[in-house]
DNA sequence: TCTTATACATAATGTTCTTATGTATCTTTG
DNA sequence: CAAAGATACATAAGAACATTATGTATAAGA
C-alpha cells in the first residue's frame, strides 16, 4: 500500500535531514531511492517535490552542497552545516511528538 | 510547544472524521476546542481550515448535517454516514501504519 | 538500437492551509 | 450597562508545498 501523497507534505524536509544525518553525504536521486527502499516501495519522493526542497534547505542554510562528475555526468552531493545538525534534532523530535499526540487523540493502540 | 502547522496537513480529515466516531455527533467549533483541549493545546484548528474541511466531507457523502437552533444561534452538527463509517476505519489504519514506518525511517525509540 | 535507469532541473497546476474579513449572538466583567 | 471576549457560522485572498509534465543528458542492459 502506497501512502497518500498528503501525509507526506509536511514531513518531507524532516526525512530529508535525517537521511542526510544518518548517511553524512547523499544527492538527490540516491535520497529517493533510500527512502523508497526504507519504507518498502510505500514512500515515493517526486523529483518536483525533491529538487525544490533541497534547494530550500540550502537557501536556509542548512545543507551544503558538493559537485562530483561521474563520467560526464553531474551528481550534486548534500551535507549538513551545523545549523542544520541541530535543526535535524528539532525536527525529528517535534514530529516524534507529535506522532505521540496524533496517537493519543486518534486511539491508536500500540502494536 | 505548538505543533508547526504543516505537520498538521493531511491529517485533518483524519482528525475531524475520528472526532466524530468517537462522539456521534459535533459542531465545528466544539471539534476545535475538543481537538485543542486532547492535544493540550498543541493543535489549534483554524477555522479558514475546519469550515472548508466539513463541507468537503459533506460534498463526499461522508458526513451528513443536521441544523439546530441554540436561541437565536444556529449551530450545524455533523455525524458521519455509513460509508464515513468506513472511511475513518480507512483512514485512522493508513496514518497508524504510515506513523510507524515513519519511525522507522527516522530511527524514533519508543518512549 | 531501443528501453530503462540514473541525474539534474523548472514550470504549470492543484490542493490545502493561513490570515483576514464578515456577520451575528451570548456571556462575563468592570 | 457597555465593552470585551467567547461562541458560531462562513468566505476570500494569499502562501506554501506538493503533483504532473516537461526538458536535458548520460549510462547500462536487453
């Protein structure tokens, strides 16, 4: 089962963050590919949805950017900056929570 | 903490239908005060939000309404007809699971 | 050689939210 | 008793963020 597009708005910077995170250097397509195999083909990041937000979290200060030509072809590697190592925290945490109270206010039953 | 609103986004239906299983029958704005008063203030519904929301559900034949008058008041209540009854079943199950993968993906402990 | 995968990016569009505004009644408080 | 705040509905403009479509280009596999 596929998730609904709409319950990924919203968390999508924060699995971006943590991907980076957990694997120090990544691009965008590798990205797709991780979470796509993490959540067993449930969660699919749309290129359109990608690029704009990895390009926001530069703007933002919060991840730096790395060329490297493979061959001929271009890969755009991405790390966090500092700002973005604490912002990862606040992100993860603000969702876990608000995972816990989603949880209690749907009567959800722990598995 | 209040919850940033985007993590609020893709959830509300959710949120709204499942208030009305577990109450019968809700007016707009008892639904804001009870989902701000569960969540411990932590998720304010907006109005601009709700109102659009319930119109939708109702639009989709997942809710029906019944008009009453407090005094000179009018307030609207929503309860949800039989295939909303199987629609939050739907809903409620895909957020829970996609909670979990979620977890997973974003390495959260249990508390 | 053709298709699929890899790899970037942007633009038009759609959905859904926030913020602002509008109307009106009821209750509380100085 | 007048003003303020709470109750209760609703809509519109704008922002945010995703989808879908399109574009460019290289590499690998059938």
């Amino acid at each position: 089962m596929i998730y609904s597009s709409e319950l990924i708005k919203g968390t999508l910077k924060t699995i971006v963050l943590q991907q980076l995170k957990q694997n120090g250097k990544m691009y965008g397509y590798e990205i797709t590919q991780k979470v796509k195999e993490l959540s067993k083909e449930r969660i699919s990041i749309t290129e359109g949805a990608l690029y704009p937000t990895l390009h926001a979290l530069e703007a933002e200060g919060l991840v730096q950017t790395e060329t490297e030509f493979i061959g001929k072809r271009i890969r755009k590697y991405y790390r966090l900056t500092p700002s973005g190592e604490n912002k990862v925290l606040e992100k993860v945490n603000e969702l876990a929570e608000f995972m816990n109270t989603m949880k209690f206010i749907l009567d959800i039953k722990p598995v």
